[in-house]
C-alpha cells in the first residue's frame, strides 16, 4: 500500500514541475506598430506565465538596425516597458529596428522566440475638409480613454 502511494506521489511531483517548467509561454506572432513621425517602435507579446516585473526577469529581442544584426536585454524594470502582466508585455524600442525576434525570460524559464509582425499606424489631418463642426469631425474621448465618432457622418442627423 505504502508503495502504490509512493508511485502516485512521484507521479503527481513530475506532472506538477513539468506543468510549471511549460507555463511560461508567447503567442505568435508578436505586434509591431510604426506611428509615422514616432521615435519608436512599439511592441506587445501575449502569452501566459510571464508573472510580475522581477529581478532578473527580461525580455531579449534581436532584429537588424541599419542592416547590422543587434541584440537587445531590456530589464522588467526598465522604463522603456509599459506593461509587464502574466498575459502580456509591452516595451518601446528603437523606431529603425527590422525583422524582431522576441522571447520573455524569467527565472522559471523562458519562452522560444517569436517573429514580430509590423503594422504601420497612420494618422490624417481632416479639418481641411470642412469646418470643426463637419463630418467626421465630431469625435470625443470619454474619460475612460474611450473613442465616441458621430455615426452619422451627414449634417442632417435624421435618425
């Protein structure tokens, strides 16, 4: 009887650190935003396990910067990361960074690298189609940071 319960110990032990040591995890692909005008290049990984800004913690990023390969170790601390949960970071880097490879390291582990895929955000002026008051002008941000665009879009409002 001792034995059988040995067994199942020792069976529910490697379940538990295999579980722990696979925890850490980045989706793929990683975001990449270029603002036009912008001095750097933001970036968000997803995934799971990447925990709470530690000692030690980092996140390691290699890429092309003037067509020399560079490698980049960004400290959790570091004030170039926005956000640091355990389902996603977010960091600036260098705004002429190519081809980003990204991996979250932490002492329980790291996780494989992934390919950053790049998003170019554009903004336009467009008071120079109409007066303030002309469509689509009517926006407003909600103290939420929440976006509210008149829907609609014509002077008359017959809805």
């Amino acid at each position: 009887m001792k034995r059988r319960q040995w067994v199942m110990a020792t069976g529910v032990l490697a379940w538990c650190v295999t579980a722990a040591d696979a925890r850490i995890s980045a989706h793929s692909p990683a975001l990449a935003v270029r603002t036009t005008g912008s001095t750097f290049l933001a970036l968000s990984v997803t995934g799971e396990g990447f925990g709470t800004p530690e000692p030690g913690a980092r996140v390691h990023v290699t890429g092309v910067r003037s067509e020399a390969p560079v490698a980049l170790d960004i400290p959790s601390t570091d004030s170039s990361l926005f956000v640091w949960r355990d389902v996603q970071v977010v960091l600036k880097l260098p705004a002429d960074l190519h081809r980003a490879r990204i991996s979250v390291i932490r002492a329980s582990g790291r996780t494989p690298r992934v390919l950053a895929r790049y998003y170019a955000h554009d903004s336009f002026d467009t008071t120079a189609t109409g007066d303030l008051h002309s469509p689509p002008t009517h926006t407003a941000i909600d103290p939420a940071g929440r976006l509210c665009v008149n829907p609609a879009f014509t002077p008359t409002r017959l809805f």
